[in-house]
C-alpha cells in the first residue's frame, strides 16, 4: 500500500473515536474552566499533558492552593497504564525513525493505541498510518477541551446532557473491539467490579490501581484456564 492509502486507511479508523471524544473534550473544558482554569491554561495543559483521564483527575482535585504531591501521585498511577500500551506497540513500529517512535508515543491515546493493536494483526504499522490518526486526534482534543474552556459557563452543568458518559461509552467501544469470549469477559467483569468498589470505598485514583491489577489477575487466569483445557480429538 503507498503512503496515501495507508494514511486514508489511518484517517477511516480514527474518525469515529475522534468524533465521540468531542463531548469529552468540551466537558473537561467547561470543568476545567469551572474550577478557575483560563482557555490558555487549558489549551497548554491539553498539549503538555495530553491523557484525558489524568485531565480529568487533576481538575476533580484541583484546588487553590493546588494540592502538588496529590496532583502527581493521582496523574501518576492513572497514566501508568501508557508503560504498558507502549511496551506492547513499539515493536510494531518497526519502519519508525526515533523521533517518530518517541513523538508518536508521546501523543498516544488509548483509541490510537487500540486501533493499532486491531490494524497491527493484519497489516503493518506504518509511520503514515499511525500520524493520520494521531494529528486529527490531538487536534481535535486541544480544539474541544479550549472551546469548553471558553464556552463553559454558557453551556451550564454539561452533565445534565449526558455528556459525563461520553468517555464510558467510547471505552465500552473500543473494549467490545477486542472482545475474545469468556477470557475477555471474565478481565472486563473482575476490572470493572473493582474498580467500581474501589471507587466507592476508597475514591479516586485507586480505583484505577484496581482495577488495572483485578483486571490483569483474572486475565492470566483464564488464559492459564485455557491453555490447560486439553483439546478434544476430532470424531472420526
């Protein structure tokens, strides 16, 4: 495939997260604005920070003055995951030069991580691929969260639209994605179910914390389960 196909194909696997993630940028944006944030220092925390859910987490915390060793520790654990994701993508950048593998780790987002994982076990990875999706993505991500920003008190309580299950639902979305039967089932049901007492016990980020570890823990398991089912010769 040349380069134009590859980046069309980027640009066709991106557009949908791109476009569900719009509530969810305009929603951190009026939060972030709520809590005293200007549109430029949402912009700037958009571009240096770039990871949603740490966003998200920095502005449910923020306070003046800010509480610096909370902010770090909570921002910290929940982009843990990124060590990860990235573990598990770098070898598939095989066509990569350095300051493309680190500029486009650097700006990966849970979707461009996953829609590569999915494009990654047919096709491979290619530098036109990946950056077709990553700069609408970011673009996108640092147009909304500022237009929140700057439109958050007209816009009111932006949960009152539903838009706070946004960034659910996308996830949901792009869990069912990789879906593989019982072995998928069984680490969405132990991550989700503790990450939800987590929260309710003990608040955030360690619900995060949970669920990631009842998550990983009940993948291995089935997956041992699995591995050790005997394979049943076919009827003769």
């Amino acid at each position: 495939m040349s380069w134009k196909d590859e980046a069309r194909a980027g640009l066709n696997d991106i557009w949908p997260a791109a476009l569900a993630a719009v509530p969810i940028g305009l929603l951190f944006g009026a939060l972030a604005a709520g809590k005293g944030l200007s549109p430029l220092e949402v912009f700037l925390m958009s571009v240096l920070v770039f990871a949603g859910g740490a966003q998200f987490a920095a502005v449910e915390l923020w306070a003046s003055p800010a509480p610096i060793v909370a902010l770090v520790f909570s921002t910290a654990l929940i982009n843990a995951r990124h060590i990860l994701m990235s573990a598990s993508i770098a070898p598939k950048l095989k066509g990569f030069s350095t300051a493309q593998t680190f500029g486009g780790l650097y700006y990966m987002a849970d979707e461009n991580w996953a829609l590569a994982e999915k494009r990654a076990r047919t096709h491979p990875v290619t530098p036109a691929y990946w950056f077709a999706m990553i700069v609408p993505f970011v673009l996108g991500w640092l147009t909304t969260s500022t237009t929140g920003a700057i439109i958050g008190a007209a816009l009111g309580d932006p949960k009152r639209y539903g838009a706070d299950f946004a960034f659910t639902a996308l996830f949901i979305a792009l869990t069912a994605a990789f879906w593989k039967g019982r072995v998928t089932a069984w680490t969405v049901a132990a991550a989700g179910l503790a990450s939800a007492l987590a929260y309710k016990l003990a608040g955030p980020p360690w619900h995060v914390l949970a669920g990631a570890l009842c998550g990983l823990a009940a993948a291995w398991i089935a997956a041992g389960d699995l591995a050790e089912k005997p394979i049943e010769s076919p009827a003769e």
